[in-house]
C-alpha cells in the first residue's frame, strides 16, 4: 500500500487546495467555447473515413468547450461509444487529438461502435483537463449523434490516469474501462522519478538536488561513470560496479520487483529517469511540474547493503503538501482504488518511464476497498514505453466488452505477489507471441515463452 504523508494534518491542509489551471474561471469565460484557450492553437486536420465492411464511416471534427475533437461513427452504429483519451501531449500550446492506437481505431468500428477522442483543453500534464474534457465529448457525441446506451474508456499512460479517475469521478457514468501503460499510481510515479535520481547521487557519491541546468550534461555522466553504468548496454556485458549493482536492485524494486527482463529494461532506460529531473520553476501550476508532489520522505530502500542508502539520502518532502493530501480533481488528482465497473489493465513489464509498479499500487488500493472483482491486469513482456501489438490490445479490448455484455470476468495475471511476479514465465500468458517471433520492438529483451 503506498505512503499516505502526514494524514493527520490533511484536514487542515485540504482547506487550503485551490485547483489550478481550470477551465471554468474568467479566462474560459472570456473565451468562446469552440475557440481554444489564449496562448493555445488547434491542428485538427480532417480525418479520412474509415471503410467499414464496403461503407465509409462518418467523421465529426470541430472545436468544443476549448478543445479539439473527433468522433467517428460506423454506418451500422450498435448504439454504443467507446472514449479515448490520449497520453502526455508535451508542454506545448498546440492542442491535438488523434484516434485510438494498437489498430483499435477499425476494431471498434468493425464491431459497431462509434468512438469519440479530445484534445484536452490544456496541454501538461492535466488529468484534471483530460478528465473533464472527455466527458464533454461524450456528451458532444449525445447532442450529435444520439445518446448511447453504453460507453466505454480507453487511455494511454497519463489517459490511463485520466481513465482511472474518470471512473471514480463518475461513477455511473462509465461502463468499463480499459488503461493501458496507466499512471494509476498517480502521485507515485513522480516518486519512482525522485527516488531514481537521490538513490543514484547517494551511491554515486555526488548530490545535486534541487538540480541545476547543467545536471543532465554534467552531473549525470560523473553519476554513470561512478556506478559503473556508461558502458551498460540490454543484453551486455555487465559493467555495473558493486555500487551500480544495488541501485540497479533499488531501481528494480521500486519499479515492480525482481521479474523477467528486469536487468534489461534497466539497461535500457537507465539513463532516461535522470532527463525527467529539471530545476524547479516558480509558479508553476500542477501540470507544469508535477514533480512538486513527490516525496522520499518515508520511503525504506532496498536492499540497503552493502551501502547504507536509507542512512544518507537525501530526503525530500513534497513542495505542494496541500496538492499531495487533496482528494479533488487536481491538475495531478488522487486515484483511490474504488472501481465500480470492469476494469482490464495492460502494462509492460520491463516499462520504467511509467513503471509496472503502478499496476500493483492500483491493485493493492483496490483489494484494500474490496473491488478486487472489478479489476483484471495483465502484464506484457515488453520493455518499451505503451509497446503493445494490436493483437494484445485488441484481445483486451474483446474482453472487455464481454465482461461488461454477458458479466463473465475474463482472466488475468497477479500482480501483487513477489514470487509469482519473479516467475521466469511471467507475462507470457497475454503477451503476443507471434510479435516475438517477429522480433517486433524489445520483445527479444525477454527470453522465449515456454
């Protein structure tokens, strides 16, 4: 179960939350709601119809409460209507919205659904914007199309936050959802960040937080260099010193446990956590810099020898307290573990941007508010960021709706306990095999399934 910090200040605290960043005060007001926000431009270029069994689909596209959108409905509608929500856009003041990835675009269709995207009104990362505007869409999709009698959600990496909020702040709104690649441990994904970055400065001897603009070209290559990490290459030789080697243990721990392809995938990324740190910037909302939430401040390393890391780490409380303790619909909210429709989860096993560790913190808060009956995960051995083949999630997705259609829960993999997770066999019962054979992505990063 994660770290709750310092809950008993949270009622006094929560007093203090003012969302930032929302759509709704006199910035919004000002602004006619099929024009985007000030400082924000729209790329929505038309998109072709897609051909379903020898008929063109029928594609909407305009601007809506802010936000850019797309619906597209089959000729043969069954009356149902599947939301995706899409991932961290950046940044930037370009606002974009596209079609549902993993070939699920045409599934959808095929089947008779009709589907409808957004842009969100906001750029960063704001799961609040994404949470607010999907529903908005859907209920664009109503006034234009007709009301549907079912609708599902898809996301990807932040729309997996998106999603698992979406749920939760609707409750009755939604009738199965479907995060893939998901942030549904929310505040501590920017942990898991944290906690790479001060572990690795601890062993290697050289701390630098808050970082400077010169951490990623000066101080990163002398933290490498002191823990044996240059040279570390997936599948290589291991050039990790004795200090290297327990914050690659650290480092897995903290992203999911010992499991297949763990040294790889570290292998992989071990340079990318670092790029996510940046100085801090003042004033920044929420979705500016997320990092405000996170906090090393209870967290027990392991394992702690040979080197005492919990004895020396730098330790951080969260900048934003009040944003951190608030059950709101912040730019960055809490995901609490209560679903009350299917839910079915995909993630990469060896992914370390977005790590598989989200999966066992969603899973723990669910069983702790006994839903475990609404949620089903499954694991992909994959180590790429949202790297799954349109066989994986479109079996997912036919899943899916069958559990939500007949009410027969489908199966899935377990999550939370070490010894299956460390299994040599893990992930193989939903991972494509014919992607492996194909040497698609990292799939070679993984031994062959039995």
């Amino acid at each position: 179960m994660r770290i709750r910090i310092l809950t008993a200040l949270s009622a006094t605290v929560l007093a203090l939350v003012v969302p930032l960043g929302v759509a709704t005060g006199a910035e919004a007001e000002r602004t006619p709601g099929d024009q985007p926000l000030p400082g924000y431009t729209i790329e929505n270029p038309p998109l072709p119809p897609a051909q379903v069994n020898g008929q063109p689909s029928r594609v909407l596209q305009g601007v809506h409460n802010h936000s850019a959108y797309i619906i597209e409905t089959p000729p043969q509608w069954n009356g149902k209507l599947a939301l995706y929500a899409h991932g961290y856009a950046g940044q930037g003041f370009v606002l974009r919205v596209g079609p549902p990835p993993f070939g699920l675009r045409q599934r959808l269709l095929d089947q008779g659904y009709a589907w409808a995207a957004s842009s969100y009104y906001r750029n960063g990362y704001d799961v609040r914007a994404g949470v607010l505007s999907t529903r908005d869409v859907a209920e664009l999709f109503a006034a234009k199309v007709g009301r549907p009698k079912q609708r599902l959600i898809v996301g990807v990496s932040m729309g997996g936050h998106i999603v698992g909020r979406s749920i939760e702040q609707f409750p009755r709104y939604y009738d199965g959802a479907l995060p893939m690649c998901g942030v549904l441990g929310d505040h501590e994904l920017f942990d898991f960040f944290l906690d790479y970055n001060l572990v690795a400065q601890e062993l290697a001897g050289v701390r630098e937080y808050p970082v400077t603009d010169d951490y990623a070209t000066v101080t990163v290559p002398k933290i490498m260099e002191n823990l044996g990490l240059t040279g570390l290459t997936p599948g290589g030789p291991d050039t990790a010193n004795e200090r290297g080697k327990q914050f690659r243990s650290i480092a897995v721990n903290r992203s999911g446990g010992p499991r297949p392809g763990d040294a790889e995938a570290f292998a992989y990324w071990k340079v990318f956590p670092f790029t996510l740190a940046a100085p801090p910037v003042p004033g920044a909302t929420l979705a500016e810099n997320p990092d405000q939430l996170s906090t090393n401040l209870l967290t027990r390393y392991s394992p702690n020898r040979p080197f005492d890391v919990n004895g020396g780490v730098q330790r951080v409380r969260p900048a934003n307290l009040p944003a951190r303790l608030s059950n709101g619909l912040t730019q960055v909210p809490r995901v609490s573990g209560r679903p009350g429709v299917p839910v079915l989860s995909l993630h990469g096993l060896g992914d370390m941007f977005v790590p598989f560790s989200m999966e066992q913190i969603y899973a723990s808060e669910v069983a702790w508010h006994r839903r475990s009956r609404f949620l089903v995960q499954r694991a992909i051995r994959t180590v790429e960021h949202c790297e799954f083949s349109a066989a994986e999630a479109g079996t997912a997705w036919d899943d899916l709706v069958r559990w939500v259609g007949a009410g027969k829960r489908p199966a899935g993999d377990t999550t939370t306990k070490p010894r299956v997770v460390a299994r040599s066999d893990y992930g193989c019962r939903f991972s494509d095999r014919a992607a492996y054979e194909a040497g698609a992505g990292t799939r070679r990063l993984f031994a062959a399934c039995p």
